[in-house]
C-alpha cells in the first residue's frame, strides 16, 4: 500500500461510529465498505478516519428503502 501525504482538516475527518452515525448505518456495514474499498479511509495514530466528502458521496449514492406495509 502507497502512502501519500495530503493535508488535511481534522474538522473534516469523522470516526467509523461517526460516518455509520451519518449514512444510518451499523459499524459493522461501514467496516465492510472499508474492507471493499468503497470507502477510502485514513490511518493516523492507531485511528481509522473517513473523510467527509466520502459520507457525501455514499449519501448521494444511497437509495432511499420504500416502506414496508
């Protein structure tokens, strides 16, 4: 894995309970994404980070579940 230096605001960073908090989803579905590569995150410090333009991405992508009966 490549490692790039980018800056960064940390205002714009949210942590996996954070981001499954923002898309309503569970930790666990927001782990799996991560693992697939759906979503790009960011190591630092022992911490997994997620960028905020990839929840707005993900939000965008969502389809919305119609209700059931």
């Amino acid at each position: 894995m490549a490692k790039v230096m980018v800056p960064v605001n940390f205002e714009d960073l949210l942590d996996v309970d954070e981001a499954a908090d923002c898309l309503g989803k569970g930790v666990a579905t927001i782990w799996r994404w991560v693992r697939d590569g759906r979503i790009s995150v960011i190591h630092l410090g022992g911490r997994t980070l997620i960028h905020k333009d990839e929840i707005l991405k993900l939000k965008d992508n969502q389809v919305p579940r119609e209700p059931n009966p």
